[in-house]
C-alpha cells in the first residue's frame, strides 16, 4: 500500500505500530488513517480512538484479515467509517478513498459557506436590555450545551428562529448544519417527504431518491417553526422518529439512524390543542423537554430604541455606531406603536425608512404613513354593484386584519381558519389583483 497509494496520487506516511502511528497523528493532519485491528503497541481502536480525539474530521478506515460480522460493528462503533478485508482490490481502495476526500471536500465548502454566510449576516445576536430578553438569552445559553429538545413559545414575528440559531450555535452542534423549515408553509401531502425523504417512484413526481430535512440535518440541528400547523398523521412519524432516532424515507422499508436535535416553535396554544385533540399530547411532552417563551415586542417597549438600531446597521453595515440614527420624535413614533407584526414588522418599517432616508438621522416623515396618519387601517376591498361570493369572503379577510392592525394569526383566528388557509386567501386575492 505504502508504494500503490503514492502512484494514485496520495500521500502516505506508514507506521510500523500503533504508537508510531498516534505519534504521527499528534504532529500532522491526515484526510485518513487506515489500521488493522491487531498491531503491535496499540490496537486499530485504540488508534481510531486517539484519531477521533486529536483530528475528529480524520476519517478511519479498518483493513483487517479478520472478517467477521462482530469485529466490522465493532470498528464502526468506535468511529470507523468503512471496513474492508485483506486481500483487497485496489481498485474498491481507490473508491473508497475518493468517497472519503468528496466528503471532505463538501464539508471544506460547507465551513466556506457559513463563514461566508456569517460574514453577511453577521453574528446570531439576540438584541435587547430588557428583562425579558436577558431572561430569554439565559435560558437559551442554559439548554444549549444539552441535547434536549427545546420548544420557543412566541407570537408571530418576535424572533423564534433566531431564538433557535442562538441554541444552536452555542451548543456542541454548532459545526454541524442547523436546518429550519415552516411546518405551516408546505402541503400536507408534501411534509412526510419533506421531513423524511422519499424513494424514487413512491409517489407521483418522486422521480429519483431524495433525502429528507431529518437526513440533512444529521448531527446538527433541526428547527420545525410553527410546529402546530403539523397535521395529526404526521406528528405521529415525527414522535416515532424522535423517540427511536430513526427515520424511514415515504416508499421505503428500510429505516436510517440520524443524530438530529429538534428545536420547535410556535405561536399556537398547544395546550389548548391537546385538550381539543388537535395536538397529541405525547408529542407536546416530547418537543417540550425545554420552554423559552420570547416576549411580544409591545412588552419590551424599551428595545425597540437598540433593536431600531441594530436593524438599520444591519441594512447599512458602513454607518458608524456613534452616529445619530434617529430623531427623538422618530424614535418616540417608534414605542407608541403597538406593533402587531413584532420585531419582523420593526424591520420592514426600518426597511422603508432607508429607503425614503437620503440623510441621517431618520425622522418621522421618513415611517410609514400609519405613523403619521393617525393610524388608517388596511385597504378593504369596495365596488359599486353587487359583489361576488369571492369578493365578500376577501373583504372579510381584508376587515379581520384592519381590525387586528395586520396580525395574519389574530385574523385567523377570529375568522376561524387555519393560518395556511388565510396565507393561501391573500395569495388567490393577490393573483387575481394583478391580473385583473
């Protein structure tokens, strides 16, 4: 091996021991470390053991004369990531290592990326003095080393994502990928394969094999916003898969073990749905193991100063922190609202005055017209002559959100729809607006 590897264009340093090889593991880096299981000093698993400690992203291959069921789980047990038996083809060699340096090629990119990502989004940063967000950031600091399941409790918009990121990037995951998806924003016959992967041809359109988020998400973390818009048949999957740790892809018999942890939010009463029979109850108990429960920004009104702030640096990272970003008036407009949408309503709104701002500091005329019009309410849909069944029924819509100042969820409420349902309404009403 210490001659062929060369001629494929490795490079190779070959131990006569396990020591020499533990030595040389303390002084380099390596892609790979291939070890029989019986070597003098140290044992293969002893040596992969060493590897893992000193260089976790070295992969481990064992290559061993003695072949058996119990010596190959044994080896993968202990961190090997592939097992071949002596004599072997070069040619399976070969293979198994170009599988080894794609994977580290892809998981070099995937560093690059979120490095990259990082630097445009800057640091996950939980802004806010107020008690409640120190509350908030304790709790999340507190849970985040664990790999207990955390549910964010919150209104629409508060920040539960980023509640969310700011868990996953103190934790021990924080390498790994953190995967989010909207539980209320996809079809129901669509969220087992999103979830879980299908098969090629287990379904109409399933044209090749996909994996599913729980795959993706594999060692790091995966956050399911709006986790009761969930409908009842999968809730019972998702309690299997995080109760056993495994998954099965929609069309498949075989099961996969993923190291997944599970982070959810809502902004629904699970409890209320329990009672209702609307959420499983073992399933509450089992996403619940930690609450953080993130305050509506009306309740933080003394934030709204530093986050208004952190939220226009962050759209114009070039201003100065000493600079005057807002006017009093601006900033007094600014806690007198009763900010129905939270903190993503707060970042529109700053959006906008960036927009109309030629000149610092942002001033009142810069807001939108509903501080400044003494708070008119959302367009209602009017025409002469009778209206159609389709009309009324968005003018009811339409009416439902002026009342609730724009809260879509409040609106749903009231109207007694899911919130999918009213999301699904405005975009009809959308579509038939623009080409009308």
């Amino acid at each position: 091996m210490g001659v062929e590897l060369p001629r494929m264009g490795h490079e190779v340093t070959v131990c006569p021991d396990g020591t020499t090889a533990c030595a040389a593991l303390e002084r380099n880096t390596y892609d790979c470390v291939m070890v029989d299981l019986d070597m003098p000093g140290l044992n293969g698993i002893e040596v992969i053991a060493r590897a893992k400690d000193l260089s976790p992203d070295t992969e481990a291959v064992v290559l061993t004369g003695k072949s058996s069921l119990e010596t190959a789980v044994s080896a993968i047990r202990h961190g090997a990531c592939d097992y071949l038996t002596k004599p072997c083809k070069l040619v399976e060699l070969q293979t198994l290592l170009n599988r080894i340096a794609d994977r580290r090629e892809l998981t070099n990119k995937y560093r690059a990326l979120k490095r990259q990502l990082k630097r445009i989004e800057g640091e996950c940063q939980l802004v806010g003095n107020s008690e409640q967000m120190q509350r908030v950031c304790e709790r999340a600091a507190k849970v985040a080393p664990t790999n207990s399941a955390v549910l964010i409790r919150g209104e629409t918009g508060t920040g539960k994502e980023l509640v969310a990121r700011a868990v996953h990037d103190q934790s021990l995951r924080a390498e790994k990928p953190f995967v989010a998806i909207n539980c209320g924003a996809l079809p129901e016959n669509l969220i087992e394969s999103e979830l879980f992967g299908h098969r090629k041809g287990a379904f109409t359109g399933a044209e090749e094999h996909r994996m599913g988020l729980f795959e993706v998400a594999d060692g790091g973390t995966l956050f399911l916003d709006e986790i009761g818009e969930l409908p009842k048949a999968i809730q019972a999957k998702l309690l299997r898969a995080l109760e056993s740790g495994e998954i099965r892809r929609v069309g498949d018999n075989e099961f996969y073990q993923v190291d997944v942890r599970v982070v959810c939010a809502t902004h629904r009463d699970l409890d209320s749905m329990v009672t209702t029979e609307e959420f499983r109850e073992d399933l509450m108990f089992r996403i619940n193991t930690f609450e953080i429960a993130l305050p509506a920004l009306r309740d933080r009104i003394q934030d709204i100063s530093s986050l208004a702030r952190h939220l226009l640096m962050r759209f114009h990272p070039k201003i100065r922190p000493d600079d005057t970003l807002f006017s009093d008036k601006a900033i007094r407009a600014l806690q007198s609202h009763g900010w129905p949408g939270n903190v993503r309503e707060l970042a529109n709104v700053i959006e906008h005055a960036t927009i109309l701002c030629d000149q610092l500091p942002i001033k009142t005329e810069h807001l939108p017209e509903r501080f400044t019009d003494g708070g008119k309410g959302l367009r209602v849909l009017k025409r002469i002559g009778p209206l159609t069944l389709r009309e009324i029924e968005m003018q009811a819509v339409h009416e439902a959100l002026e009342r609730h100042q724009g809260s879509k969820p409040k609106a749903a409420e009231e109207l007694g729809v899911s919130l999918k349902t009213l999301y699904n309404k405005l975009s009809q009403s959308n579509s038939l607006e623009k080409s009308a």
